[in-house]
C-alpha cells in the first residue's frame, strides 16, 4: 500500500477557523480545515493510512475515524497538496 506525502512543504497560518498554506513558489494559496491540517501534517510518505488512523482514534471509533481519514487524503490529494508514494 502506498503512503500519502505532501507534494512539498509550505509555509502555513492560521486564519480564524481555517488553515492557509501557501506555495512559496507559485504564490498560490488553500484554505483548509483544522482536522485536515492536522491529516496534511502527518503526510511525510513514511506514515501510512493505519498509522494515521492511530493517532486519531480513541476508544474504539477507529472505522469511522479510518473513514473520515480517507476522505480528507482524497480531498488532499485532489487539491495537489498530497501525493501517494
């Protein structure tokens, strides 16, 4: 199974409810949730789905939290911010 990895490293704020990160290259901004900030963060290519999962679930919600996770990673990845490796 493949890992997800973040495309590459980008300079980040926090903007009341959100999350920006912006490509120090193109200039181009994203606007993401805190929960998918904190998925974005662990994406280093050598962290896997169950070990992100892991980090997330207590006391025994780990299929919905797995769920939720691939979701965000889908999403990640179809904004260009993720890659899976």
């Amino acid at each position: 199974m493949k890992n997800p990895k973040k495309k590459k490293e980008m300079e980040w704020s926090k903007s009341g409810n959100v999350y920006v990160l912006v490509d120090s290259e193109t200039k181009k901004t994203y606007q993401i949730d805190p929960i998918s900030f904190l998925v974005w963060i662990q994406c280093d290519g050598e962290t896997n789905i169950e070990q992100i999962t892991d980090i997330f679930s207590v006391n025994g919600n780990r299929d919905i939290v797995k769920a939720a996770i691939i979701g965000i990673l889908d999403k990640l990845e179809k904004s260009g911010l993720i890659e899976w490796i």
